[in-house]
C-alpha cells in the first residue's frame, strides 16, 4: 500500500489502524538541536482527543505518546524520530455487524474494490485515528518552525453553516478557542452551535464545517513556483485528510466574482506596516492573496479555510448495499462524532506545520547567499 509518507526532506510516515495495537509515525529529516519533549507531543494530540472535543464527540481514549528514538535530553538528534501511540479503548465489538456492509459516505466499498480485502473495525486506515500519526509529527515540526518564530493558529469557523465572526476582526483572541470544546474563538457563538449540535445529535444526524488556519512570521521566498506551489502543496495536505472536500485561500472563491483592481494587493514599503525602517522589502497593504503569489510566500501571513463535510457515520437508520449486493437497512451503532471539526483543528494545524517545514528545508537548496 502507497502514499503513508508526506514530505521531500522533513518527512512523516504514518503507521497503524483504528482498532489495531498501535498507530504512530516516524519523522525523517527534522534537524538536529531542537528542542523537544513528550509534553509538547502529548499536548498536540490531547487538543485532538476523542472525548477531548466535548458534546460533539463520543469515544474516549488516553492517547498518550511514547517517543521511541530520536530525542536524547530534551533536543532533537537528527536521526528519525518514532513515536507510538497505543489504542486502549477499541470496542471493535461494535463494528461485527459491518463487515459485510458497505456503510454510506465511507471508504468501506472503494477500500475493498481496490484492495479485495479489508479491516471493517472503524475504517481501518481510513479512519480519522490515522491523524494521530500526523499531530504528533506536527508536534515536531511546530517545534522546528518556533526556532523561527513562526506560529500557526487554526479554530472552527463555521459548524452546520452557522458562521463564525473572524477572530481578526474581533483583535485575534484566540484565548477563547481552547475555552470551549467546539474550539471556536467566540463564546456567544459557540453556545449557539452548541445547541444546534444537540438538536443534530437526537436527530441521529451529523454536521460539517469549516476550519480557518492563519500562519504568522513565515518569510518571503517559500514555495516552488511550479508543481510545488505552496498553495498546492498544502491543498494536497489538506486535502488528504478524511472529509475534507474544499480549500480556498485568502479571498477564495469569493475572488471569483470580484474585480482585479479590488482582489489585487497593494505593495507597499515594510515600514509602512509598522516593522522597523530598516526590516527591508515589500508588505502589501491588504492580503486578498492569503499570503502567497506564484506559489511562494510574500512574508504576509498566510490564510486559508478547508471544508469538511458531515461525518459519515450517523445513527439515522440509512439503506445500503451488502457483499452480496442485497439491499439492508443500516443503523450504525458504535461511538462516533456528531461533528468532527473541533478535532481537525489541530490536525490542520500539523498538516500546516508539516508542509512548511519541509519548504523550509528545500528553500535553504534554492540559492546561494542569504
Ligand atoms: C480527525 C478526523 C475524525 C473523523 N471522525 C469521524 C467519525 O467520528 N465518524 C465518521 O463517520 N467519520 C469520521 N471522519 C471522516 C471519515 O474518516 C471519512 O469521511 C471517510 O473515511 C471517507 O473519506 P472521505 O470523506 O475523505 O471521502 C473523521 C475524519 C478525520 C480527519
């Protein structure tokens, strides 16, 4: 099976299923000296927790990390960084009755289509779980990109499409994202969504959202300007993980129906934006572009917002097709989500974390000088 490893010299493979021993990932290419702990690890994958998102999720694991290698005292040693987390809390009892079921808006038809043959308990590899592999290597890249000083912050900004007011609008605090368990920045809203995710829940329905991640401090210069265009290479991040059916960056797909003299970015001197006199080069008056043109960074911070739909697995009864192709009703018993995208903020984040790393590395082989 392709496609576990992510990356050109920071890269992450990921390994593990759902309801197997064990899930984890190995990171490659992480520079030596960093400094890293458990503690920054198991902070990242408790924001993604099951249990950890409140009312809009069910099951509860511990989620604890083991770093296997790759850390001596507290700092990185350039060799390939393990970590493992182990499953305790599977209940694989629960998935018996879809083995033979192709359950609706899930991988279970496609999965056993190309590969004939499938691990049904909980999607397997194509669970949400297999992102604990990520966050924690995002954990070492967000530890790389703080030497930096380059910070990324994502929240829930729209559930069940009620949305969210812009956290920049409101001065970026984003104190109140970590408050409350949807992980949106604004509390009247979030007590809102709240209640609409109970009405949902007793509908035995599920909802999608949308997740807006903004980076700040990254420099002029990263990306690629051709196939490795930062922008795509992080709708290939995004993109890849479970659910995700959209990114748009900046302005998005708004600038589609607007006008060049109003999408365009005014260049405009450094200083202007309130840097010191002598930080040299260009700033932009306005940032429509999301913080990248031609695929490369323009030093302003970077904006972008993924879409994810409705998870799949809902308690509603639904129809569907067996092995045999016989028509069943299905009613999905088990654990699962209401809604997800409280959990995939940090998985967004480590995606984010991870992409800029590796174009970190590659810019240091773009040229010659400073
Ligand atoms: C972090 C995360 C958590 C998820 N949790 C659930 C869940 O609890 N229930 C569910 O049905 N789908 C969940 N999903 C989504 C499914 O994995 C995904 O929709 C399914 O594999 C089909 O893939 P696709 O939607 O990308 O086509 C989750 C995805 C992610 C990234």
């Amino acid at each position: 099976m392709g496609g576990n490893h992510f990356g050109t010299i920071f890269t992450v493979t990921t390994f593990g299923e759902s309801h197997g021993p064990a899930l984890g990932c190995v990171v490659e290419g992480c520079p030596a000296g960093i400094p890293l702990g458990i503690d920054e690890i198991s902070q990242e994958l408790q924001r993604r927790r099951p249990g950890g998102g409140g009312p809009a999720t069910t099951r509860i694991e511990a989620d604890t990390p083991e770093l296997l290698s790759g850390v001596f005292e507290g700092k990185t040693l350039g060799t390939p960084i393990a970590i493992m987390v182990r499953n305790t809390n599977q209940r694989s009892g629960d998935y018996d009755a879809l083995k033979d079921v192709y359950r609706p808006g899930h991988a279970d038809w496609t999965w056993e289509a190309k590969y004939g043959f499938r691990d049904p308990r909980g999607g397997g590899r194509s669970s949400g779980r297999e992102t604990l592999g990520r966050v924690a290597a995002g954990a070492v890249a967000k530890a790389f990109l703080g030497e930096y000083g380059i910070t990324i912050q994502a929240w829930t900004s729209s559930v069940a499409g009620i949305p969210v007011p812009d956290p920049e609008e409101l001065g970026f605090d984003l104190e109140e994202r970590e408050k409350n368990p949807l992980r949106i920045p604004h509390r009247e809203t979030a007590a809102q969504v709240l209640g609409v995710i109970e009405q949902i829940r007793s509908a035995g329905d599920s909802a999608g959202g949308t997740v807006s991640c903004m980076v700040h401090g990254l420099p002029p210069g990263l990306g690629e300007p051709v196939f490795g265009k930062l922008d795509a290479r992080l709708a290939g991040a995004m993109l890849s993980l479970g659910a995700a059916k959209g990114i748009e960056f900046g302005a998005g797909f708004a600038a589609a129906a607007g006008r060049g003299s109003t999408q365009n970015d005014q260049p405009i001197p450094a200083s202007l934006q309130g840097l010191p006199r002598e930080v040299p080069g260009v700033r932009y008056q306005s940032n429509q572009a999301g913080g990248m043109l031609g695929g490369i960074s323009t030093g302003m911070p970077l904006e972008f917002r993924v879409a994810f739909k409705p998870v799949p697995s809902i308690t509603k009864p639904q129809k569907t097709l067996d092995r045999r192709g016989l028509v069943r009703e299905l009613i999905i018993q088990g654990r699962h989500d209401v809604c997800m995208v409280p959990r995939v903020v940090p998985v967004v984040e480590a995606m984010t974390a991870l992409v800029l790393a590796d174009l970190m590395l590659l810019h240091r082989g773009d040229r010659i000088g400073t």
